[in-house]
C-alpha cells in the first residue's frame, strides 16, 4: 500500500480558509513558492450545495439485501440530474465563473464542479493570489494553490467545499518467515524462486469462481484500478503473463486532470494489475486510472469511474492515509462520490493499510485507521496470512503480522465515521475496519515481476493489502460477470449484503492481531472483529449467497 503525506507544513501551498497544504516527499530540490505563470491554464473545484440526503436514503434501498429495490441502482446518466447539485447552486457558480470568462463543468457525479481557466483570469474571479510549487508532492508535478479559499465574491451561497487547488504533470520521470506451504502450480520457475504463492494456488484456496480461459464470463468483466503516482509497465505484465499463462486481458490507461502522459512504472502499479491479470478470465477489460499523487484532489480520481466507456463492476483503490491527517472538505467530497457510485452500481474497495492498528506509523504509535478505507461507502480490505495443504485447499488463516519489517494489516475505530447503519454489532458507536480480509503477507507473499530500482525488473515476493484490495475486487468483478451471464445487475455496494452473509460464506478468522506498534487493539476474535473485518471469503458460497439475494431482495 502506498501512503502519500499530507499534513500543515508547507505555507505556499496552503489554501487559508479550508486548511489545505502539502508536505515534500523529496529529498532536494523541489522548486517552492513561486507566482504562478499568468497564462497557465488551472482547474479549481467547488463542492456544490446539493441533494446528499435523498442520495443517502436511495443507497439504503439499492443496497440493502431485504428490500425490493436491492440493485435496482441508478443509470449513471441520471445521478447528477437527481441526486446532484441543486439547480440554484449549479446555475449561480456557472454564472460567476462565465460571466469571468472561466468555463464551468460539472461532474458526472454531481457532486462537484470544475472552474478552468488561466491564472490570471482565475486570480481576477477570486481576487486571490495563485501560488505554483514544482517537485513538492513528486518529480515532474506542479501544484497550484489559491492564498485564500478560493470563492469568487457571492459564490459562498452555492458552494459546500472549495479545493483553490490544481496539479499538473510537467514532466515524465523514469528468516523464520512463512514458507510456500501448498503444492507450486501453474507458475514459471523463476516466479517459484521467490517462494510466494502462484496465483492459481491461491485462487484454488479461496474457491476459483472461473477457469483463466473463461470467456463467456471475461467478456462480461470489468474492473478499474485508481492509481495515485504509480503507473504500471506493459512489458513487466506481459512477462507475467507469459509465466501464469495468463494473456488476453485488456488493460486500458485512463488519465485523469492534469496528467498529459503515463505514469512512471512502479512496484504499486505492477502489483495491482498483475494480481488482477492473473484473477480475471481472458477477455476482462481493466481500466487503469492514472492519478497524481496530491491526496487533497483524490475525489477527482473517483469521479472519474462514472465516465469510463463501461461502467465497471468494481473498483480498487491501493492508496491511503491515516485519519487524523485528513482534511474534513476532502472527505466530505470523496465520500460523496463514492455514495454516487454505489447507486450507479459500482462495489468499491480500498486496502485498509498496512501498519497495523496505528496507520500513522512508529514516530506516533497512536491507534488510527486509513482513509478512504473507512470511508462508510467503502469495503475496506484487510490483510490476513493464508497456510495451505498440500492440495492447496485452506488449512488456515490468520491475521497478518510480521512484525515491524513485514506490516500488519491495518484497522480499527474511526474518529471520522460514525457506525453506519449497515455495522451493527461492530462494537464500537463509530465505523470500524476492515470490513473483509485476504492474504497480504509478504511472505511468502504474491509473485510480482516488478522494478528492482536499478533500472531493470526481477521477480519478487510481494505483501500488503494492496494486493488484498485488487485480489477482492477481481474475484467480485468476476461474481459480478457470472450475474450479468444471468441478466442480473452488478453489486454496488458491498457492506449491506457482506455483513448479512451467512456464516459458511466467510471464513472466520480467529487468531492474531494487528498490535504494530501499540498494544491497545486489536485481536481477531469469533465473529466481527477489529483484526480482520468479518474474516476472509469463500468464494463459491458467497457467490451464491449473492445470488440468492438477487435483484428484488428477499422481501
């Protein structure tokens, strides 16, 4: 999993009124400060006033597995129009903005809406001085700042949230540990050398929902990846490909504002579609949607889902940081996205983190969790340790922890969410997480063929529950397509339905913790618990669990 920093240091880049800066991930040499470039053609976005309760009562109805709308979702054509910005909020910032010679869009969420224009036509709406700052969140980006909060005078009325902010590409930067315990299966040699699971291995071990060569079932899959500063190499997939015997899956870059080019190949992206390659039958399609790497824009990337050519049955989200470091307006803005995409159908799903119970890390050791994995629109995936028999079937599962060197996967109690309605029983008056959980020990880990940071690529043993994330979402993508064989819709979201499933549908993790670095939380227990979420799936019984539902709930 990748974490990206966001906290108050950085003044140039501070938005006044809504609290927004950025820390450096460099080492050197970032460029800090600067006046923006008058004709630079920048993007702010505004969070308009708009129909949040009427979006969240229709979630309820789609989502719950006892009523007779259960998946009756909404066509995404239609969620701006109903359950988006009010008329008189949408119709007065797009007056302002042309009136200043900006263009208004809104998004297909309806959630928000971008205002483009050039700097110095931006600065003359808002009367606010626009800061440029080149290399401060990553090589090659330049983030654009507002001094101030961004509202022209008089837009105040119209707007929930301002993000005065704006990111450009600008340039293209190039022991005594668990062992292999099952039988090795469908693999290269040198992936075998790394000591990990082979994929089919562990898809035999979860309840493989389709042969690799599936067709009937991979035409009708799809699936999206949202990256944030990691891209992923062809080559690297095609070579694993060639190893798992697994060609034929079509994976699409999609960039999103302000990235003009692919992403610089990193292990992140590597890992992400290679698990997801090697889950889906030939024939999936797969959307990469590139990002850059400033958190505070991340609802951009979401939003993006609801404008891909096919709408995908599920999407994946590797990246995160912990609460007490996130920003109210950006949450408020990601979970109002991420609420649109499970009325139009979409399950989303986030690695819960890979620190333990104190995502924030060993300088604080204080119990936190990751967002947007705890988002309450979100499925949050936990990490666990798989041990195989020889015939590769479950011989059991635990919680993974492997110490401060291996991770732990994250969870816990938010301090942003309150219980949603979907959680009873969670223990707690406020979300908890993960909600599900699957292997995401590095050792022995998943076979990745990856970068080796000296300019070439070797195969390695890879952990964390950014594969625990796609790995889930394939296999429900995968579900997904076998209900669309049957005319039936996709899932949307998943937590109403999960935490309905009966017992024999999921695994029951009972022994572990994920105590990283403070010892207050949290232990796998009998049923729901901190450690890992209700536990780990089986597959075959969940799908059929989900069939049984069906699209007009069990009434």
């Amino acid at each position: 999993m990748v974490v990206v920093k966001v906290v108050g240091v950085l003044s140039v880049a501070v938005l006044a009124a809504s609290g927004l800066s950025v820390q450096s991930t460099q080492a050197a040499g970032p460029s800090v400060g600067m006046a923006a470039d008058s004709d630079d053609v920048i993007t702010f976005y505004y969070g308009l006033k708009r129909k949040e309760g009427k979006a969240k009562k229709r979630l309820i109805e789609v989502s719950d597995p006892d009523r007779v709308s259960y998946r009756n979702f909404v066509d995404r054509s239609l969620l701006a129009k109903r359950y988006g910005a009010r008329k008189s909020a949408k119709q007065g910032l797009k007056r302002s903005a042309r009136n200043a010679g900006l263009k208004f869009s809104l998004d297909t969420t309806g959630v928000f809406a971008r205002v483009t224009g050039t700097v110095a036509k931006m600065q003359a709406w808002t009367g606010q001085q626009i800061i440029s700052s080149t290399g401060v969140i990553a090589d090659g980006v330049t983030v654009y700042a507002a001094q101030g909060d961004g509202l022209a005078p008089g837009t105040k009325k119209f707007v929930r949230e301002a993000v005065p902010a704006y990111q450009e590409q600008t340039g293209v930067v190039s022991s005594s540990l668990p062992k292999n315990s099952g039988t090795w299966m469908d693999g290269c040699k040198a992936a075998k050398g790394t000591g990990a699971y082979s994929y089919a291995q562990l898809n035999k071990a979860y309840g493989q929902l389709a042969g690799p060569n599936n067709r009937k079932i991979g035409k009708r899959t799809t699936m999206a990846i949202l990256a944030s500063s990691d891209g992923y190499s062809d080559a690297n997939l095609a070579r694993a490909a060639k190893c798992f015997g697994t060609p034929g899956r079509t994976f699409n870059r999609v960039a999103t504002d302000g990235v003009h080019s692919a992403l610089p190949a990193g292990d992140e992206g590597d890992l992400d579609t290679q698990v997801a390659q090697a889950i889906l039958p030939k024939g999936s399609t797969v959307y990469y949607l590139e990002g850059l790497p400033f958190v505070a824009l991340t609802f951009v990337v979401w939003a993006k889902v609801l404008d891909l050519p096919a709408l995908p049955q599920t999407a994946s989200y590797s990246y995160g940081l912990c609460e007490p470091k996130q920003l109210d307006i950006v949450v408020k803005l990601v979970d109002s996205v991420l609420l649109r995409l499970g009325l139009a159908g979409v399950s989303a799903m986030a690695s819960s983190g890979d620190d333990g119970s104190s995502d924030c890390g060993p300088a604080t050791k204080k119990l936190a969790v990751d967002y947007p994995s705890s988002s309450p629109y979100m499925t949050s995936v936990g990490g666990s340790l798989i041990k195989l028999n020889s015939d590769n079937t479950r011989r059991t599962e635990v919680v993974w922890n492997q110490g401060e060197r291996g991770g732990s996967g994250g969870g816990g109690q938010s301090i942003l969410a309150k219980r949603p309605w979907w959680q009873a029983g969670n223990g707690s008056k406020m979300r908890t997480t993960p909600d599900i959980s699957a292997n995401a020990a590095p050792a022995p880990g998943w076979a990745v063929y990856t970068v080796d940071g000296q300019g070439g690529s070797s195969w390695k043993g890879v952990g964390g529950t950014s594969a625990s994330s796609p790995f889930f979402a394939s296999v429900m993508a995968v579900m997904a397509a076998k209900e669309a064989k049957q005319g039936r819709p996709a899932f949307g979201f998943l937590n109403p339905a999960l935490y309905d499933m009966p017992e024999s549908a999921i695994y029951d993790i009972t022994r572990g913790n994920n105590e990283l670095y403070n010892p207050k939380c949290c232990k796998a227990t009998v049923g729901y618990d901190w450690a890992s979420g209700l536990g780990a799936p089986n597959l075959k019984k969940m799908a059929r669990a989900f069939a049984y539902y069906g699209i007009e709930g069990r009434g």
